[in-house]
C-alpha cells in the first residue's frame, strides 16, 4: 500500500524536538553537563562520543565525494507539498516549500543519530547550563560563516530563534514558546533564557534550529513567500530548480564546516536532486528508467509483484530492507471531533469496528503489515497490559473524568474473521451507534439531529482509493453515507492546515526521547491553532497535564512511564481508527552507492551518509 498525505518520517521536521538536551526542568534532577561546558548535550547526561572524537561510529570517514542521487520528492510534510513548490521559505506556515531545505542551513549542534537524542556542537564549539537549569549559553566557533563569505556570529543565532518563536511556523513557534530570549552579549557567545516551566529537551530544540542571517533579512521580508533562495550557511545550497519538476540542491565546496567531527563522512553527494510526480506510478516507471537513482516503496502491491523489470532481474537495480529503530509512530484515519458527528466516542469507537484489517493485509498488502495499536508503537513507551502501579498513580487524580477503560487492559483494535465484512464486528458497531442515538431508516443510519450519518474521507493521492472503498462499503452496511475525495496537495494542506477536514489519514512519526513538539499533537492549545497536528481536535486536562509529565521527565524511566499513562488515555478516546506498520524500509535502488556498514538506529541518513561507488556505477552503466 501507498503511504501518502501522510508525514515523512525523515522529514517530519528536522530541526525537531527530537534532539532533545539535558536541561534542568523545575524539581527534577541536574543533568552532567550542568554547570561545565561541554561539546555535547543530552536529556539524561549521557554522551557517547567523547571530546575530541573524530567522526560517528556510523559514517565512512573516508567516503568521497562526487556523484549524485536522484531521488523523489517525499510525502507531504509540514509546509511541504510532494509536488511542487512556490516558495524557499520552508520556516513559515505560508507557501510550499521544496523538501530538504533544511539541508543549506547550519544549527548550533546536530542530532548523533546512533543516541536516542544526545546532539553535538557545529556552529556552537560548545554549550554551558546554568545551574538552574534557566539558561544555556552558546560558546560559537569564530570560523563560521554564510555562504557569500559574511560572518555567522552570536547576533546571527540571536535574530533567528527569537524570529522564529514570533513569526515561525506554528510547528516550531509552539514548540519554543517557553524560550523568554536569545541574546548576544558578545560576538561569539549566545544566551538563551527560559521561563523555568520548561521541558528537558527544549533548549536542544533550541539548538538544532537553522541559523539564518540577521543583516539579510534587514533587506528582505522573513514573512514572505519568495522564490528567491535565501541566504544559508548549510553544507548545501540551491541549484538548478524548475517549478512542479524538480529541484537541486548542490554541495557548498567551501563548506566552512566540511571538517569538523560532526560532519565528517556526511554530505557526500555533488547534487542531491528531487524530482516530483503527480502519480505514484509516474514515479516508480522513473526508477524503472534509471531517472531516480534510489526509491523508498510504499507499495506492498509494487513490492511483492512490479520487480521485474530488465533493470532488475540483470541486478542493476536491488531491494533492500533496513531496520528501523525508531517509533512507528502513529499511522491512521485521523476523526475530528470539532464536528458534531464525531463528538461521541461511542460513534467514533463504532467506525473502527467496520475496517477490516486482516482483510486488507492479505488481499491488499500482501501480508507485510502489523496492526497500530498504539500512538508510540514499535517503542518501549506503547502501554501494554494492565496498567502500573506507576502509571495507575499519574491517571488517578482523573479517573472521573477518564472512560473506565483507562484503568484496564490497554485498548486494542477488534481482529476480524478476515472475510472483509465481519458481521459480528458490524453487529458491534451498530449497538454501539444505537447507544449513541442513532437508527435506521430504511438504509440510512439516523442521528439525534435527524439527519443520516454522512462523512469524507479526505486525501491528496488516489492511491488509498482501493483502501478506503471497501472501508466505505462496511460503513453504508451500518447506514454511514461515507465518500472518499481526492484534492491536489496544495488545498489539501489548506484544509489539513484550517481544521476542514471530516477524517484525513496521516502518519505521525515520533522519536525515542519525547520532547515539547508532541504538545502540537495532543494538547488542547493546539487544538485551536491553526496549522497544528492536533489534527483530531483532543481537548483533554489528562492529556494536557500527562504530555507535560511526559516532556519534563527526569529520567526515561518517568518519560516511558508517562507517555504509558497517555497512550492509554488517548486509545481510550477512540480518536482514530488505526492502520498499519512495518518496522523496515524497504527501498530499492541502482546498484551504484556506498552503504556504511552499521546504520544508525534512530534514524535513516541517505542523503546525507551515502556515497556514490564509482566501480559499481560504471558496471551498472550509471
């Protein structure tokens, strides 16, 4: 199957609070670094490399460089559009931006993607927290600069984050909203201050957003949505583009950077280049020719059945899976109960009884695909079972405001005869619209209001069609006049952005170490805002206060703990109906690429720690 109009996970925003730092939150315990300076930072003070180590375990350090990887564009993800683009401001909720500009912009420390969430220095040579936890102040490497020459200094990493809390995207601007400043007393030196109800991995966030340069923007509007490409600092910068056909970013050669630990053996590729395809299809025949170089398949269909083409059964072209280490996160039909239909948890607990899983695995998916049960599926932090001691401890002050369910076995979804109309499961679904209010008349399924139960499926690729059309079926059996509506990408992420949508599908990939973005997921603020991922409209004092439990944890066991305590509290809402994960990519590509020989298990650096194989190219004709 095609996992579209839902968030890449690789690009489910860069500069995110995955990267999260170990900072002293209010009655929690110091990290190690507090009070010294140190290269590194982490939630929970451990760092794996030491000072003065000279590359990630996970690279070649000895990779060349040269060559490209053609690649396409991701799914669509936060201010990002699969197929085109009309703006390189990727930082703001207006426009679409092309994939990967993350790419030609530097932070103050980068994520080692083989820690949970520990970040080293890159523009920052170092980082100092207070002894209160209050304030981290940012030692910068005299050498950096931007790309026409110009110095990045500490005014340069000053604009940017206190721009970004006040006209950054609403993903980032919500995430940050706990920094009270950034200042530069002087030209080398950042402090950053907090309001001391701060979350743990905040000021990494802090540290991991891009750097833009403050007398650039003296010139141009930060604001406005321009084809102009933006002054950066990043190890890429924008090359040759075409709108709606492709973009590419180039290597910088000058890189000011190109040495330092953190980068050493990454950034490999001469060009990095995105193609865009209206149609699924369009793009797996683009592989098939040798246009893309590397592909990521979504489709179990294509998967199983379509390698078989010249330029695989002559071994140019391989599959290969590669283990994912990270969350699956949270994939499935997303119910918005800021409408009035899907207000009743019994209504919205009735529409999962009518997806037949077991069914579409085999008939549809070919049997590659687990059931999601959980918001942190393929993680430590999924609830299993009864709950603990521990988490029975943080739901009680709730248990009148929370299901019964709660405080059981944690819910699972209803496992189907596999026939594709379980009517057992149906009958189940019925009783509890019944209970809700609704009946029949005739074939319609009548609500309290008098009117038949009626809703849309909304997305931006036809692919899910051949998914949703026998879910679709199901539902007219209870009475639910249900539709499937495909719109362009552009007004999808309009009508995702605005809330205007009865129920989307999406793809919520989350990381080993929670940090204050899951707020933009759950939370009742973000409920209301505009362009947030609350994308179900959950408005709950349990989930508010268990996301803050969670976020501002002084150890993983408390974190893994609370993010338990959540997951039971947000299956037992029933705010979608859950879909479906693997815990591998599964990609193909020309047989023309360096591989290191460990991938890191939190995330998967293509771009960035590949390189191109010149004897394998030229054997492959590439």
């Amino acid at each position: 199957m095609i996992v579209r109009n839902q968030l890449d996970r690789r690009s489910f925003l860069h500069f995110s609070a995955a990267t999260a730092a170990a900072f002293l939150i209010p009655g929690g315990a110091l990290p190690v670094q507090a009070g010294t300076w140190s290269h590194g930072l982490s939630v929970f003070g451990d760092l794996k490399y030491p000072k003065g180590f000279t590359a990630f375990d996970y690279v070649n350090p000895e990779a060349p460089v040269g060559g490209q990887i053609n690649m396409t564009a991701p799914s669509w993800t936060y201010n990002q559009n699969p197929q085109t683009f009309n703006t390189f401001n990727s930082f703001i909720l207006k426009g679409d931006a092309p994939p990967r500009m993350e790419r030609c912009f530097d932070s103050l420390m980068v994520r080692a993607f083989d820690e949970p969430d520990a970040v080293y220095g890159l523009v920052a040579e170092s980082a100092l927290v207070s002894d209160d936890g209050n304030f981290v102040t940012f030692k910068i490497r005299p050498e950096a600069r931007f790309h026409d020459g110009s110095i990045l200094n500490a005014e340069d990493v000053a604009f940017s984050l206190n721009t970004l809390k006040e006209k950054g995207h609403p993903y980032i601007s919500q995430s940050i909203q706990e920094m009270v400043s950034a200042t530069a007393p002087d030209e080398h030196t950042v402090t950053v201050a907090f309001s001391g109800n701060h979350s743990r991995q905040l000021p990494l966030l802090i540290a991991t957003l891009p750097i833009f340069s403050k007398d650039y923007y003296t010139r141009y509007n930060f604001e406005a949505s321009t084809l102009t490409p933006p002054l950066s600092s990043g190890p890429y910068t924008v090359g040759r583009y075409e709108i709606g056909r492709y973009i590419e970013y180039r290597k910088v050669e000058d890189y000011w950077a190109n040495d330092l630990p953190v980068n050493k053996g990454h950034y490999n590729f001469e060009i990095i280049r995105f193609d865009f395809f209206r149609e699924r299809q369009a793009t797996f025949e683009a592989f098939k020719k040798g246009t893309l170089t590397f592909h990521e398949e979504f489709s179990s269909k294509t998967w199983a059945t379509e390698y078989n083409f010249p330029a695989f059964t002559e071994g140019r072209v391989i599959k290969r899976e590669f283990a994912i280490g990270l969350p699956s996160g949270a994939q499935g039909w997303f119910l918005n109960t800021r409408r009035d239909k899907f207000s009743d948890p019994r209504v919205r607990e009735a529409l999962g009884y009518a997806f037949d899983f077991e069914w579409s695995n085999a008939a549809l998916f070919y049997d590659q695909y687990i059931r999601t049960q959980s918001y942190f599926e393929n993680s430590e932090m999924k609830a299993v079972g009864l709950p603990s001691d521990a988490e029975l401890a943080l739901l009680a002050p709730y248990r009148d405001d929370l299901p019964e369910a709660v405080f059981g076995e944690a819910i699972t979804q209803p496992v189907s005869n596999g026939s594709g109309q379980d009517r057992t499961l149906l009958r189940e679904a019925s009783l509890l619209l019944r209970e809700a209010g609704y009946f029949r008349r005739g074939e319609q399924l009548i609500g309290p209001d008098g009117n038949q139960l009626v809703m849309e499926f909304l997305s931006s690729s036809p692919t899910f069609e051949r998914i949703v059309l026998p879910y679709v079926k199901n539902l007219s059996l209870l009475g639910i006049e249900a539709s499937f509506r495909v719109v362009d990408p552009a007004q999808f992420q309009k009508r995702v952005n605005d809330f205007d949508f009865d129920i989307v599908g999406h793809r919520f990939s989350l990381t080993p170490t929670l940090g204050s973005t899951i707020q933009n997921l759950w939370t009742s603020e973000a409920a209301e805002t505009f362009g947030s991922y609350n994308l179900s409209g959950i408005r709950l004092p349990a989930v508010d206060d268990l996301v803050e439990k969670a976020i501002n944890a002084s150890s993983r066991q408390e974190m893994v703990t609370a993010a338990r305590a959540l997951d039971r509290v947000l299956r037992a809402g029933y705010y979608w109906v859950p879909q479906w994960f693997k815990a591998s990519h599964t990609v193909a590509l020309w047989d023309m690429f360096g591989i290191p020989t460990d991938m890191p298990a939190y995330d998967f650096p293509v771009e960035t720690t590949w390189w191109v194989d010149t004897e394998k190219a030229a054997r492959i004709g590439k």
